[in-house]
C-alpha cells in the first residue's frame, strides 16, 4: 500500500498514463522512493455501449482481469527502464479519482496522465486528474 516514501501513480491504460508511470519511476529513482501503480476498474462505468446494441454487463466478469493484465504489461515494460525501483501494483474496484484520491491520503506524491480513458464519464463528470487536484491529501503531479 502507499506509504510517505512511496509515489501513487494512476494506470488507465492510456498513452498519457504510460507516460506517468515512467515519470513516477524516474522521480522515484532520483529520490530512492517506492511506486505504487494503481488501475481501478469502475464496476458500473457510463458508456454508450447500450446504444450501439452491446451492454457493459457482458464483459464486467472480465473487467478485473483486462484490468490486471494491462497493469501488469505497462509495469513490465517500465521496470526495464527502472531496475532499481521497486514498483508494486494494485488492482482496485470503484471510481477512480475516488479511490486515488483514498491513497493520497498516505502517500508522498501522486502521479496521473492528462487525459485517460474517460469516455462519457469525463463529459459528465470531469476528469480523474481534475478531481484528484482538488480532493487529493498530498502533492499531485500531472503529467502530458
């Protein structure tokens, strides 16, 4: 879990959240600090999947999995860059900007990409890196 020497970063998935997680891992290594990469899977997300004749149902069974595997591909692929910093991984069900801003609570710093994978949400809503700059409980970093 995330701790005062650990970094939060939020994983989508997205360019911009590949971006992140290589710019959490760099500051982590000039600082000698943990990362902890975060994907969060939103059980009820807003899409317009029942409009194009799909539903989010079919495939809510496999979102924890697709989720866990892109975690897993994008944490991979950066360690090779940064062997010396430990990266951990967490897989989490909810609202994302919710559950980021739920870590910042113990954590030194947390890193998001500019833009993810907002879809309808964001229209909606607002971003997760808007949220998580008003609400979060530690300094955040958003990367382009």
């Amino acid at each position: 879990m995330a701790g005062p020497r650990t970094i939060v970063v939020g994983v989508d998935g997205s360019k911009e959240s590949r971006r992140a997680v290589r710019w959490a891992c760099e500051e982590a290594r000039l600082r000698g600090l943990d990362v902890l990469a975060v994907a969060v899977w939103n059980v009820f997300p807003i899409t317009l999947e029942p409009l194009v004749g799909t539903t989010p149902w079919e495939r809510i069974g496999d979102s924890e999995k697709v989720t866990q595997e892109t975690l897993q591909d994008i944490a991979s692929e950066v360690a090779v860059d940064f062997p010396e910093v430990r990266i951990d991984q967490l897989v989490l069900a909810g609202h994302p900007a919710e559950e980021l801003v739920t870590l910042s609570a113990d954590a030194l710093m947390l890193v998001v990409g500019a833009r993810g994978h907002g879809g309808v949400l964001e229209l909606l809503v607002g971003s997760t890196s808007k949220h998580v700059l008003s609400h979060s409980a530690c300094t955040v970093v958003v990367v382009r």
